[in-house]
C-alpha cells in the first residue's frame, strides 16, 4: 500500500526526468476483461478528460467493453478532480450512488484521478475498504496489474506523491474522430498559492518535441482535422530541458505537420513570448483563440496568488496578442475572495474585465485546498458577499461576451463541425476564435470544416447555416 504524502508532493529536484516507452506491458493480462464491461466517470479539466482517454485504451487493451450503462458495467472507474470544494462534492456524491450499487452486485471500483492525490481524503476513504483500488494520477498504466492482483489482496491503494516521469506507448480510445487531445507536458511547477495541482500532477515535464510531432502526424493522417496541445502551463514547455528548444519552436514544428487546426491550452501570462506571437501570427493553421488566466485584477492579490505578472505587463501582453492576431479571441480564469479580497480589489478585477472585454471568461469563488500556502491565509469575508462579488462579475463577463459575439453576425466563418447539437436537427462546431456555433445542416457536413454564415447570436452560442456560395 502507498498511501499520498503532500509534503514529498511538493518537493521539486534536481532528479532528471525519465521518459519510458516501455513501462506500459499487457501480454500478462490480455483476458482480463474477456466478458466483461467497464464504465468510466470522469471530472475536472481536459487533462483529466484526456486521461481517461487513455485509461479507456488500457480496458480496452486487455479486453474489456465500455459501456455506459452503470448496472451493466463489472468496473467502474471515477476518475476525478480537487481544484474546488464543489469537485470533490461531486464525485463523492457519485460515490455514494456507487457504493449502493455494489451492496447489491459484485463490481470492482476504482477511485483515481487528482483526488486520489490528496493525503487526508485517501487517509479517510482507505479505512472504509469497499473502494477496490484507489490509483493516482502517475500511474495509470499499472490498472490491469492492480485488478489482476485484487485476487490476492482485498483493497489496494497504490498513490505516488512523486515528480513523475512520463509515460509513452499508452493506448487510447479517443472520445472524438475529428479532434483529438495531445499532452505537451506534464505537471506544474508554479505553485500559485490557491492552486493543488503541483501536488496531485507533479514537476513539470515535457514530452520530446519528436514523440509529440509523430502523434500529431498520425492523428492527421487518421483524418483528424484538430489538435488541442495540452499542459497545465503549455508555453512552459521546454522550460525542464534547457537546451532552448520553447513552445513557439514546437508549435512551429506542429504547424509544419499540416494538420488544419492547431490549438493549445493553458498559457499562462508569466511565459507568452513575443516568439509565441509571432508564430501564431504567421501560421494560419495556429487558431486565434487564447485562454490566458488573469484570475484578479489586483496586483496586491496577485502578489499573494504568487502569479508573478502585474496587471500592466497583463494588459501590455492583451494588446500585444491583439495588434499581432486578427480576430483573436482571448478568454480567461477568474477567482474572487480570495483570503482577504476587498471590494477595492474586486472592483479593480470589474475594471480588467472592462478593459480586455473578453470572449468569455471560467469565473469561481476561491475555495481553500489542503496544504497549499492560502489555505493558511485569513479570509474574512463572508461567503454572501462572495457569492455577490461572483454575480456582479458574471454580469459584466455574459455582456461582453454577447457583444464578441454580435460583432460576428451575418458574417461567414469556417466551422470544424464535429456532432450533433443538443438543438433538434442541429450540428455543433467550432470556429477558429472558438465559438461555439449550432448550424442547420445535413449530418454529412460532420467531420468536415465548412464556411458557415452567423444568422443568430446568444451569450454562449452562435447560430448559422452553411455558405456555400
Ligand atoms: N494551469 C491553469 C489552470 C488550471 S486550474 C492556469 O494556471 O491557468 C483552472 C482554474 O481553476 C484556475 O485558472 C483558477 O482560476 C481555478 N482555481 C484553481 N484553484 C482554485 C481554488 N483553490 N479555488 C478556486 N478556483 C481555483
Ligand atoms: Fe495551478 Fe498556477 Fe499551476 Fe495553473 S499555473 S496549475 S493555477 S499552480
Ligand atoms: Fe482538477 Fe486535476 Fe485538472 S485537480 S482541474 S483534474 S489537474
């Protein structure tokens, strides 16, 4: 048993990283799932959905089906997620569902994800013994050996607080057949204050610009159209292997592969190069959407945040990112109450949000997380008053985005189409900057990127109808 241990979760050395393109083995396993069904649940971020993409490849690579159908399913897996309270609420709200579930039938549960990272919550939930296996998120592709295993040993509990290495060669089954998830790098070393995920992913680590480009290549002549890059800090890469090689080079190198769409998520405003610019400016197969996280508008806040930006260097990379990207569009992360936000501090996070008048923008109220520095600061404001902060800023967010939005009616942008919409006789896409657009169109159009004429606009959404002249 190896249970987590955030204080080794936050230790950062000089240990060099180790990529394994062989650490991944099933010939011992292959019938394991003959016959039988699994189902995944997963929270959290795109990491996490991508996560799971592979651990659907590894069910599936020794043998068993999904299904998603929970009484017919003889494993289920949660895959989840610890950024906020109401994360942890959610899955452990599931849990319960779960463990009624196997009271009456013999299902083996598998508990991973960031979660499963966290000390005091694995410490509680081991003594209750009914979760089968609780795995964190460095070691995946050991599940087939911890279900062969579960014949011997009752429960098992197998979470590294490590660095991490990574992990190459992992199957996966992947959600979409038009876009497809390819992690960058791994990890985080920047420790903003509020923030859990350096302890639950570990140090940073990239992958070699050469395993990416071939995984970007094969995706592209399996028919995919899109790429998203992914990593908690994605123009970070490179940074763990000081041999200059940086994200603008390998988005660069991704751009040559020709795949139609490149996108990447998340950058964080300490790291954007003037070189990323440049590159995204000159390759039109970079999409012109950027998530850049502010998450305040006060530099006092942001100094205990620890994000190491100050609001005019934000502002001064906003306007820079937008005279060298035409139709941009920049979208962002917001906290509010953070321990010891005043209103003059929230009003100045009103005030950024007036000045870049983003696209749209991911608002939350600040929850504390074990072990990270601000969990420990004094926050004395009610959680009324952020909950009024929260509507206040919402408010301002949805009309700006309605306004991104009006700005595109009538006009005809191209839409990766890629499924049906939840709008009857509808599909869904997305244009280059992002935006979500419901189109009246035949189901053939899906997979295919195609010029679409915006004939109705909402907050969240665009309407539209191919343009074929
Ligand atoms: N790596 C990304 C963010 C990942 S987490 C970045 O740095 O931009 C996604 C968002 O969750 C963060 O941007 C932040 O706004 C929010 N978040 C993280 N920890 C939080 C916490 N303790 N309370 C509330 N929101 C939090
Ligand atoms: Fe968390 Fe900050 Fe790392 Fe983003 S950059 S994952 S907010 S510590
Ligand atoms: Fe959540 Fe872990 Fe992602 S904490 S946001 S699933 S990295």
């Amino acid at each position: 048993m190896n249970l987590p241990n955030m204080a080794d979760a936050k230790r950062r050395t000089k240990k060099e990283i180790k990529i394994l393109y062989d650490d991944y083995n099933s010939d011992e396993y292959s019938e394991l799932g003959k016959d039988k069904k699994y189902l995944i649940l997963t929270y959290g971020c795109q990491m996490n959905v991508h996560d799971s993409e592979n651990i659907a490849g590894i069910m599936e690579d020794v043998g068993y089906t999904r299904t998603e159908d929970m009484d017919e399913a003889n494993v289920i897996i949660v895959n989840t997620c610890a950024i906020r309270e109401n994360a942890h609420n959610k899955a452990e709200g599931m849990l319960g569902r779960i463990k009624h579930l196997k009271e009456t039938k013999d299902i083996t549960v598998i508990f991973c994800g960031c979660m499963a990272q966290e000390e005091k919550l694995v410490n509680k939930i081991v003594k209750n013994k009914w979760i089968d296996i609780i795995c964190g998120t460095h070691n995946y592709h050991k599940i087939p050996e911890y279900i062969a295993k579960l014949n011997k040993e009752k429960n098992i509990c197998e979470v590294y607080s490590m660095e991490g290495d990574v992990i190459e060669n992992l199957p996966v089954t992947r959600d979409s057949l038009y876009t497809a998830w390819v992690n960058i790098q791994y990890g985080c070393d920047k420790f903003c204050t509020y923030c859990i995920v350096p302890y639950t992913r570990g140090k940073q680590r990239s992958r070699l610009s050469e395993d990416i480009i071939n995984e970007v290549r094969e995706l592209y002549n399996n028919g995919y159209s899109e790429v998203t890059l992914l990593g908690q800090n994605v123009n970070a890469y490179g940074k763990d292997f000081d041999n200059g090689y940086d994200f603008a080079t390998l988005l660069g190198e991704v751009s040559q592969t020709g795949i139609p769409r490149i996108r990447f998520v998340t950058s964080h405003p300490w790291d954007f190069t003037d070189k990323m610019i440049e590159v995204i400016s000159k390759c039109d197969n970079i999409m012109p959407y950027i998530h850049l996280p502010i998450q305040s508008g006060s530099d006092r806040i942001l100094k205990l945040m620890g994000r190491k930006y100050t609001i005019k260097e934000y502002l001064e990379l906003v306007k820079k990112i937008r005279d060298h990207i035409p139709n941009v569009s920049i979208t962002t992360d917001i906290i509010v109450g953070f321990p010891g936000e005043t209103e003059e501090d929230f009003e100045m996070t009103l005030d950024i949000v007036n000045k870049v008048k983003y696209d749209l923008a991911y608002t939350f109220i600040y929850s504390p997380r074990e072990s990270t520095p601000a969990a420990s600061m004094k926050d004395d404001t009610p959680l009324s008053v952020k909950k009024g902060r929260l509507a206040r800023l919402n408010e301002l967010i949805n009309k700006y985005a309605l306004e991104s939005n009006q700005k595109m009616l009538n006009n005809t942008y191209n839409v990766l189409l890629i499924g049906e919409s939840d709008k009857k006789n509808k599909f869904m896409g997305y244009t280059e900057n992002m935006k979500l657009v419901n189109v009246k169109c035949d189901e053939s159009y899906v997979g295919k990127i195609v010029p679409v004429k915006i004939t109705d606009v909402k907050t969240w959404s665009l309407d539209g109808e191919i343009n074929d002249r």
